[in-house]
C-alpha cells in the first residue's frame, strides 16, 4: 500500500487518505488484482471504521471479484442475522474465504484490518485468529502464525472452551 502511504503523507485530513484508499482498490480492481484491492479497502476501514464510501467500496469489490460465488450467499446470510452492515463482520468473511481460495498475502492484510477494526464478540475475534494464523503458515511467517494460534487460544481459553 505505498501509494496510499505517499499519497496519504500530503494529505492534512482524513477525507483525503480515505479517498486515496477508494482510488487505490479501484486501481488494483481495474487491473484485475481483486485481493491487493479488496486489501487496500479493508486497510483504510482499518483507520477509519465508520466510512460508509470505503465500506461500500469493499463490498461492491468483493462481489466484483472472483469470490463473488462464495461471497453473495454468505452475504445474504448475514443480511438476515443483521450482521452485513458490520465492518468487521464483511472484512472477516472476505479475509477467510482470501485463505480457503489460497490467496495468503491480501488475507494477511484483510485480516489484520479485520483486527483493527475489532469486536465484541470474542468468538469472531478468535477466527480472525485462526484464519490470520492459517494465512501465516501458508506464507512461511511461522513465528508471526504461532504468535496468533496463541492469541486464537488465550480468546478459547476465555470463552471457556
């Protein structure tokens, strides 16, 4: 994301750093690079949680790219339970169905903005956990995975499991 980060460092508000995200996903989705944009997304929500551009901006890229046939359902799904206007809830699921499709660096980077933007919820927390460990492992970063099957374990611990 060094674009953002350049472009971001002339920018005096946040207005211009989420603008810059917006444009940078829209780049990499134009040029077929629908995780590195889907990651750029989710990185920006990851600063700013509550931008209805950039939460809509994943959305629509998501079911724009490759994983629109496992994405849309799942989507549906939590439309009911109440949960797709949730940041964390659309940046989890985008990053873990990233590692089930093998696509390990733009799942780091999803997931760990999945992390920035938290929850209450120590049950979602802990899969963000296990799939960032997951990813991890598949790039070969065995000691940043162990690190976050330790966390995965310390939030079961805490659930009780």
């Amino acid at each position: 994301m060094s674009n953002v980060s350049a472009e971001s460092s002339l920018c005096a508000d946040v207005g211009c750093v989420v603008k810059a995200y917006l444009r940078e996903g829209e780049a990499l989705q134009e040029l077929g690079r629908h995780g590195d944009a889907l990651a750029a997304l989710a990185t920006g929500l990851g600063q700013d949680r509550t931008n209805s551009a950039l939460f809509q901006g994943l959305v629509e890229a998501a079911l724009r790219s490759p994983l629109k046939d496992k994405l849309e359902p799942t989507f549906k799904q939590l439309e009911k339970f109440g949960l797709k206007s949730s940041p964390f809830v659309i940046i989890a699921v985008i990053g873990q169905e990233l590692v089930a499709a093998g696509h390990f660096s733009a799942a780091v980077s999803i997931l760990e903005a999945a992390l920035k933007v938290g929850t209450c919820s120590l049950k979602l927390r802990g899969s963000v956990f296990s799939a960032l460990s997951s990813a991890l492992w598949g790039l070969g970063r065995l000691e940043k995975a162990i690190y976050h099957m330790q966390q995965d374990l310390a939030v079961a611990k805490n659930m009780g499991k």
